[in-house]
C-alpha cells in the first residue's frame, strides 16, 4: 500500500540523485534569499512603524501595519528573485548548477533510449486549434529524425456532442496527416471525472505503464521538436529527477491585451524563472503543462486524494499541478525548473474578463493549497509555492485592505483634534509632527521593489536581443507602454482577486470548464456587467477622500483612475484594432515568433484544412471518419496518496 514515504525510502531516493550532478551552495543560496527577504521586510515595516508611531497608534494603524509587512515580504520574494535572475543571465550561468555551461548542452549529445508519450488531455476545445497546435509540435519533432521515440494522445473529456463530433473528426485527418511518421492515438471519455487530473490518471492507469516518459502539453501548447528532445535527454541523464518544467511563453497574441501579456512575459518571464530556479533547484514546482515527467514515479508518488469538507475548499483539488509536484518530492524525487530549454510557448486568454475567469478558477484551486501546509513530509519548499500561489490572489485583497485602512485612518485623523497631552502627569505638551522624509524613503523603496526588476529585464533585452523586439528605441518605447497599461490594469485585477478570495471565503464554487484562447472582444454591455460596480464604488471611495483629505487624491490616482476607467479598458483590452496598430508602428514586437516561424505561424493549419478537404471528396458518399480506435492496454496502478499519517 502507498503511504508517506518513510525516511528510509527518501534516504534510498537521495543516494539515487547522487548519480546526477548535484546542485552547489543550495542550502546557501536558500539562506541567502530568505535573510535578503527579511532583512528587506524588515526595513519595510520599521519604515512604516516609524511613520505611524507619533502619538499612539491605533487599531486601525496596526492593522495597516500587519498587512503592510505581509505584503511587502511577498513582494521582496519577487524582487530578489528577478535579481538573481538578472545576475545569472548576465553572467551566462545555469541556474541549476551556476556553471557556465548548461546541462542541457552536454547532454545534447546523448542517445535517445526511452520512449515518450506526448499526452494532450482536452475538454470542449476548439478541435480546429487543437489539431493546429498538435501538428506544428509533430512536424517540428518529425524534423528531428527521432519521432519514433514518440507517440502522441489525444485525451478527450468532451462532453458536447457537436464539438465531439467535430474533434473525432479533426483527429482523423491528424491521424492520416501523420500516417508513417508519429503515431496519434486518440480516447474519449464518457464523462470528466476529476477533471483534467483524473483524465491523466485514467491515461496512466491504462497505458502509462507502456510508456517511460510522458510529455504534458495543453490544447494551446506549441513546443518545438528540439525542446522535446532536449526534455527526454535531461530526464534520462538526471536518474534522481522525476518532473523538468519549462518555462512556456504566450504567442499569437492578436488583441490589445493579449500583445501586452506576450510583450511582458517575452521580456520578463526568462529572468524571473532564472532567478527562481536558482534557489528552488530540486524542489521546483509544476505548471501543469510543457513538463516532461516519469511516469513510473507519477503513478507511484502522484495520486491525488479528496480534500475533506465540501468545495469551494474541499473535494477534488483543483490546482492539481502544484499538489503532484509536492508528492513526487515528498517520495525523494527532484522537481526542476530547467530555463535553458527554449521553444516552448502557449496561448493566453485575449481579454481582461477571460483573464480574470481563468484567474477565478485559479484562485478556488490555489487557496485550497492553504489546507495542506500541514500534510506531514512535505518539503519546505512545497509548502512555500501552497504559500506563495495563494498570496498571489490574496495581496490583493491585502492591498485593497491597505488603501481602504489608510484611507480611513487619513480621514479620520483630518477630522480630529490633536491630542497634546496623553496623560495628567505629562509636563510637556506632545506636538505632533509631519516626518516626510521617511514618507519619501519608504515610497522609493517600494516604487524600486516594484519597478526594478522592470528596469533589469529591460537592460538584459537591450544588450543581447534588442533587434528582436524592433531595435532598442521600440523596445524602450514598448516598456514605457506595457508600464503604464500595467498601472491602469492592476487595480481592475485587484478588485477581481479581492471579489475571487472573498467569494471562495464565502462558500462559491466555480465551474471548471474550457478556456476562451481566441481573443474574443468584449462588448460593453459585458465590461459594464462585470466592472460597472468596480468604477461606482471607486468613485464614491475617491469623492468621500476628496472631501475629507483632497491632498491625498493624488496620491491615490494610480488606484482611482484604473477603477474608474474599468470599463472602457475592458472594452479595449479585447480590441484587435489597437494591436494591430501598434504592431505597424513596430511596438510590443517579440523575438520568439521570429525564432519559431514555422512552429506558431499559420503553415500547419493551411495544410490540415487541405487534407480536411482531402478526406471530405474521399467520404463524401461514406460515414464521417472516425479515429483509430486506441491501442491496447498496458494497465497499472495509480493510488491516491494520503495526506496524513497512517496509523
């Protein structure tokens, strides 16, 4: 039976890790971030304590305080980490084990010996995108000359008859497209039974045993042939690893929102996973797609089990990636972020309402985490990323807590009395005093957390890759844009987290169902319907501080303004217009569909829809082709793991 691994179990793991090369200074680079991260909060807090403490501080100040310090611990965490990042990638280090010469480039040479399966489990997706995302990644690894490695699944939980009927048919003609070249099975479920997780499971219990390897990949996942390889050789030069993630980016970004995000995460992300890879190292953590995995440990370690109590908080776990990648480490297998392997990409929803319902979703899963801080043998680190993927959606709320506290502690004051003596016995009169100085220190401070790593993207895109993103004036120009659309967006996506963690808190659940990739646009009437009361009560809340404290109106702007524009930056989130205007103008420009034209250009859908047609003057007068049906099984077990000791 399978339990919590005994000590005796992870001793054996550890020794095994041994054969692979280990990671230096891991434990110093932990301390190191964790002594910066609390040296830098510290600072924080004492800079806010002294600005309050003039006089007696309320309970209402403390309780400012209190969110303060929380929130400016979780943003030192970012702020360190993009700085290691930073340094690493200016030095041309591996993150994993700050050599100058990756991994991934010794084992380059290395015999491909294991077979892999591409698994791509999908629930009512659009089989036209399906299908073009599957063939680009097959006719890039065909490319390679070792697709006979590979085999690739279709994992449908497809619960609408129309779309079924269309997906079986789009996989057929994927099937004869790649006859003689990649083998494409394909399985339907008749019903989504733990979702996307329960869907991989039911595929491991069934086939994984055939299988040494397995690559997850969602209905938007685009990776190139060279990536894959690079994924099978680093898992079978590393014996001790049981899960590598890559670091996918956004393409094919065609709305105002949607080449914002792609600009950002192009320019950005690399460094910040750098960075976070440095100090997790072999405690990673698992994105749920575009990861290579061992099945054998997956099946073994990666169960999940039922939370208790009813959802939103209880039930199936829905964030299942961060779950799985914190079992396999608690049965003594690495996890690693490998940032050195590029071409692997993703699609994004193309709007500020389809965001912020992927976010929803994401939000029930992730404050589910907070219940298994306590499962007993799990790696620190695991219990950080539970920690850290909840406080993404609750600083939000933390922060609107801030502005609201501190708006009211402003008014309040500039409606009271000064208190010049708190005692009968007090000889001297207490005169209170304005301290700007450290008003002005601890904004700089928290305007340089925020904005640096910024500025340290910006400098590493200016010195190696400028001309990807259009030469180094577009570029500069881009990040002044994609900056200023960040300040007015934060505060819409703040109200949307703070309505997410409240409703969770309260007791809704969400409908897990199929993401919106197409970069839909929205219309009015939807931005009013879901932003309409953001923009009432933002102003209401800047009227009552206009009255109260007018001095304070500016310091709030980047706050109100976003609020009050909500719907209108909504509606243009969506727009196709803008984007394309900027893209003549050469702005928000990215190097990676420059890199991978023939991956996430439109090639691959041209000639599929040809050998649609093919196959539709072929069976015009037969039924509608259906798939291959899937190849026999190789079953094996998957238990659910416990998360609590087995008496």
């Amino acid at each position: 039976m399978s339990g919590i691994p005994t000590s005796s179990a992870r001793l054996a793991a550890r020794r095994g890790n041994r054969a692979s090369d280990r990671l230096p200074w891991l434990a110093a680079r932990r301390a190191l971030l964790a002594g910066l991260v609390c040296l830098t909060t510290l600072i924080g807090a004492g800079l806010m304590w002294r600005i309050l403490q003039p006089g007696s501080v309320t309970p209402l100040q403390w309780g400012i305080l209190a969110l303060f310090t929380a929130i400016f611990a979780w943003v030192a965490v970012g702020f360190w980490t993009a700085v290691a990042g930073f340094l690493l990638l200016l030095t041309d280090r591996d993150p994993l084990t700050l050599a100058r010469r990756p991994r991934v480039a010794a084992e380059r040479t290395l015999p491909i010996t294991r077979g892999t399966v591409l698994a791509m489990p999908i629930h009512n997706e659009s089989p036209e995108g399906v299908v073009a995302a599957l063939s680009a990644t097959a006719e890039s690894l065909i490319a390679t000359g070792e697709a006979h490695h590979f085999a690739l699944f279709v994992l449908s939980d497809t619960t609408d008859p129309a779309i079924a009927k269309a997906e079986a048919t789009a996989i057929a003609g994927l099937q004869w497209h790649l006859e003689g070249r990649l083998t494409v099975h394909y399985r339907r479920r008749d019903n989504n039974a733990g979702r996307k997780a329960g869907n991989l499971a039911e595929f491991c219990r069934r086939w994984g045993a055939a299988f040494d390897f397995m690559v997850v990949l969602d209905a938007d996942s685009r990776m190139d042939g060279k990536t894959l390889l690079g994924l099978v050789r680093a898992l079978q030069a590393r014996p001790g690893v049981g899960l590598i993630q890559t670091v996918p980016l956004p393409v094919r970004q065609v709305t105002l929102f949607g080449r914002l995000s792609q600009f950002a995460a192009s320019l950005y992300s690399p460094m910040l996973a750098a960075g976070q890879s440095a100090w997790q190292a072999d405690a990673a953590n698992y994105w749920g797609h575009n990861a290579i995995l061992r099945v054998r440990a997956f099946m073994d370690h990666a169960g999940l089990p039922h939370l208790p109590g009813r959802p939103p908080l209880g039930g199936e776990i829905l964030s299942h990636d961060f779950v799985e990648a914190a079992l396999l480490r608690r049965a003594g297998w690495e996890v690693q972020l490998e940032t050195r392997l590029t071409g692997s990409f993703e699609e994004m929803p193309g709007n500020l309402l389809d965001f912020a319902r992927r976010d929803r979703r994401w939000t029930q899963g992730n404050l589910q985490h907070l219940r298994l801080l306590s499962a007993p043998g799990l790696h620190g680190l695991s219990r950080l990323h539970f920690l850290l993927g909840a406080t993404a959606f609750i600083s939000s709320l933390l922060w609107l807590g801030i502005v609201l506290a501190g708006s009211l502690d402003a008014m309040l004051i500039a409606r009271s009395e000064p208190t010049y003596f708190g005692s009968a016995e007090q000889l001297f009169p207490f005169w209170p005093q304005a301290q700007p100085e450290l008003i002005a220190a601890l904004l700089a401070m928290t305007a340089t957390l925020l904005l640096l790593p910024k500025l340290l993207g910006l400098l590493l895109a200016l010195g190696r890759r400028a001309g990807g993103y259009g030469g180094r004036a577009r570029l500069v120009a881009s990040v002044v844009l994609e900056g200023l659309a960040a300040i007015l967006l934060a505060p819409i996506m703040m109200a949307f987290h703070s309505a997410f963690v409240i409703g969770v808190l309260t007791g809704t659940s969400v409908d897990w169902g199929a993401q919106d990739r197409e970069g839909r646009a929205v219309t009015w009437r939807q931005a009013l319907r879901h932003t309409a009361l953001f923009a009432i009560l933002g102003g209401v809340w800047i009227a009552l501080v206009q009255w109260q404290v007018p001095m304070l109106v500016w310091w709030l702007s980047p706050v109100w303004v976003g609020l009050a524009l909500a719907p209108m930056l909504v509606v243009a989130s969506g727009s196709r217009r803008p984007a394309a205007l900027l893209a003549r103008l050469g702005l928000l420009r990215t190097p990676e569909p420059q890199a991978y034209a023939a991956l996430l250009g439109e090639r691959q859908a041209k000639m599929l829809e040809e050998r649609s047609d093919d196959i539709a003057s072929d069976t015009a007068d037969a039924e509608t082709p259906a798939p291959r049906p899937p190849p026999p099984e190789c079953p094996g077990e998957m238990p659910s793991q416990p998360l609590h000791k087995e008496s």
